[in-house]
C-alpha cells in the first residue's frame, strides 16, 4: 500500500481515483443506498455495478498493480484489510473531513441580509 503519509504518494491516489469515484457518486442508485440502504446493499451494488471502478481504487491505494491485476494480486480480505488500513489513516480522514465539508459549504444556502442602499 502507498504511504498516505507522503504529500506525492496521497496525491497520486487522489488524481488516479478521480473519475472512478466521480463515476460511482454519480450513480442514482449509489445515492439512495448512501441515503436509504443497508451497508450490505451498497457493498453489493458496488461489487455488481462499479467492479472497475472499485478495481481502480484499489490499484491506486496498492500504488503497484494495474486495476486489470488487481483480481490477480488481492482477494476479498486482502482487499478489506486495503481500505481498512486506508480508512485508519489519520491524513485520510482528516482529507475526507475537509471535503464533506467543502460539499455541504457549496450547497448551503446564503443566511445574510440583502444590502440596502442607503442613497447616501
């Protein structure tokens, strides 16, 4: 696994999984599971809708097999044991934390008063 630690190795990971994330966010059905579903629904979903995706993930944490080899390299522990190490790393959810919160900023709505002219 790449040390998430390192600025260059994180940002690796962060642009080599750029658009399967964006893909699998942009899935309606990812949406309602996240929303409505059970951790198992997603978790199937994703195995049976976004397998390339997820094989995508996994080669850039891994840093050292494409997302073709990664059915060669990992099994299903090895891949748990991938994102669970991903998941303990404190500049990881530090990361996540900053982008949760960038989402909900984007999207709130404006709680300050309109300006009024004073026609002085």
């Amino acid at each position: 696994m790449r040390n998430l630690n390192n600025l260059d190795e994180m940002i690796s990971v962060l642009v080599e999984t750029e658009q399967p994330v964006r893909g699998i966010l942009a899935d309606p059905e990812v949406k309602k599971l996240w929303d409505s579903g059970t951790y198992l629904d997603m978790v199937f979903y994703l195995l049976r809708a976004h397998r390339a995706g997820l094989y995508a993930v996994v080669a850039a944490l891994d840093g050292g097999v494409t997302a073709e080899e990664v059915p060669e390299k990992y099994g299903v522990t090895g891949v748990i044991r991938l994102f669970a190490q991903a998941a303990e790393n404190t500049e990881v959810r530090e990361l996540f934390g900053l982008f949760t919160a960038a989402g909900r900023k984007r999207r709130a709505a404006s709680s300050g008063s309109a300006t009024e002219t004073t026609g002085a």
